[in-house]
C-alpha cells in the first residue's frame, strides 16, 4: 500500500479516512542523522514498548491516538496533526540539557522540567520557549499548557511504571496532535525516545548504547522489553 509518510524510524500507511497504521523499523538515526545504523529487532520493540505504555497511559486517563496493535511491527492509531513540538520532560540532568549547563549526567534536578523543540530537521531541532511557541502560532496558549499538564502527568506516570522494573526515568520526548479539537498524545514512547538507566548498576538501557558506541544496544532493548511486559 502507498504511504503517506517516511521518516527516520517509521513509516505511516493510511487506514481508512480517519485512521493510519505506522510501520516501525530497525533503522536508527542520532544527531539529526549524521549518524546512521541498524539496531535487529528495533522496530518490534518498539512498536510492543509503545503499545503497552499507550494503553498504560490510557488506563489512567491520558488520551493518545493509539487504537490496536496489528501485527509486530504496526499499530493502528488515530489520524492527528501533529503539532511541530518535540516535548522534553528531564527528571535527571543528561544528553544535550547536561551539556548545554555543564552539570554532570545523573544529576537529579530539583523540579522536573518540562522543554520544549522546534521540529525541524533543516534546523536541528531547536529549543524554542513558550512565548515563541506563542509567537509563532505553533499552538495556542490553552493548548500549551494542556500539552506541559500531561507532559508531568505522563511523566509521574512513567516514572512509577519503570521504578517498579528495576528502571531509572531520566528523560523522554514526547509529541503531541490535534483532532477535532482535541490534543491527543501521539508518535511513540520507547527507548529511542527515553533514558533509561538500571537502577543496580546504572547502565543506560536505550538508544544512548547506540549514540554514544557502548555496544549491547540489541540486548538492552530486548530487556527493556522483557521489563515492560513483566506486568
Ligand atoms: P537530549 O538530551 O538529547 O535533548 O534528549 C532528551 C530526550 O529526548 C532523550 O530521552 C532522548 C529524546 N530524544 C528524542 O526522542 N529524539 C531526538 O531527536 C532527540 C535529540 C532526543
Ligand atoms: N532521532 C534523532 C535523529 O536522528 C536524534 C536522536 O534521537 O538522537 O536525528
């Protein structure tokens, strides 16, 4: 079937007027694509991690476009536009926020801190403050703060999840779309878009093995995943 849409970890198929089927692969992508590879098995991880923390979320009474799984690589979900926000939530300092502030990674912050990024590849994502958001007409003010309110909520939520796997939350990214009127989580939650740190040992199990060569980045997913579906 024709598709709708090709980016860097997943493709959209249509399905139906008011739905699309996302195909998710093995490709990974870091540093807006300077670097590129092959994680075996990625898509199906993160297609099973995405679905369970959807309906996780959804059980507690955060709207997402999720529907259904279809198969091991796709899931069905609500047609959205998607606003072009990357939304950050950091509970410890990492990654670029660690750089930006030279503070050493794995320092706790002593509030979460919800960020906010220009989707745009040409520009490499830029961070972009509320009031430019504002601005520019990127969302409206009551759809902001809706977006920053689950933002934490999604956050306290995940975080207790992956606590109770023996999985330290750090950070994730999170996206966001509109339908009819309505601002439903969207895109995917997985371990290319969060840190997760063992909490015994401290080791990062996500795609940080991937951008930063720490090998075992197959293995990590693959526990990550193990954990999820513990129950
Ligand atoms: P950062 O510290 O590199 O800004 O990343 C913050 C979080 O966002 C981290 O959990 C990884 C995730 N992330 C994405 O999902 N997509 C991206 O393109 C980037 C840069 C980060
Ligand atoms: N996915 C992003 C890219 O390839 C970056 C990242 O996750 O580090 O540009």
């Amino acid at each position: 079937m024709e598709k709708l849409y090709e980016g860097k970890a997943k493709v959209l198929f249509p399905a139906g007027p008011d739905t699309l089927r996302v195909y998710f692969k093995d490709e990974a992508t870091a540093f807006n694509a300077q670097k590129r590879g092959l994680i075996p098995g990625k898509g199906v991880i993160n297609n099973k991690v995405s679905a369970t923390l959807f309906r996780y979320l959804e059980a507690h009474g955060v709207k997402t476009h999720f529907l259904e799984e279809v198969s091991d690589r796709e899931m069905r979900v609500l047609r959205v536009e998607i606003l072009p926000l990357e939304v950050i939530l950091r509970f410890k300092a990492a990654g670029s926020f660690a750089k930006r502030y030279g503070v050493k990674e794995g320092t706790p912050l002593k509030t979460p801190l919800v960020e906010f990024s220009l989707k745009s590849d040409p520009l490499g994502d830029p961070l972009i403050c509320p009031e430019a958001i504002l601005a520019l007409g990127l969302a409206a003010e009551e759809e902001l703060s809706q977006v920053r309110t689950t933002t934490l909520k999604v956050g306290e939520l995940l975080r207790d999840f992956f606590a109770q796997r023996g999985l330290d939350l750090i950070d994730f990214k999170l996206e966001f779309g509109k339908r009819q009127g309505e601002i439903l989580l969207a895109d995917e939650i997985s371990p290319d878009t969060m840190r997760l740190w063992d909490q015994k040992t401290g080791e990062p199990m996500d795609k940080d093995r991937f951008r930063k060569d720490l090998g075992g980045v197959e293995e990590a997913y693959q526990e990550v995943l193990r954990r999820v579906l513990r129950g």
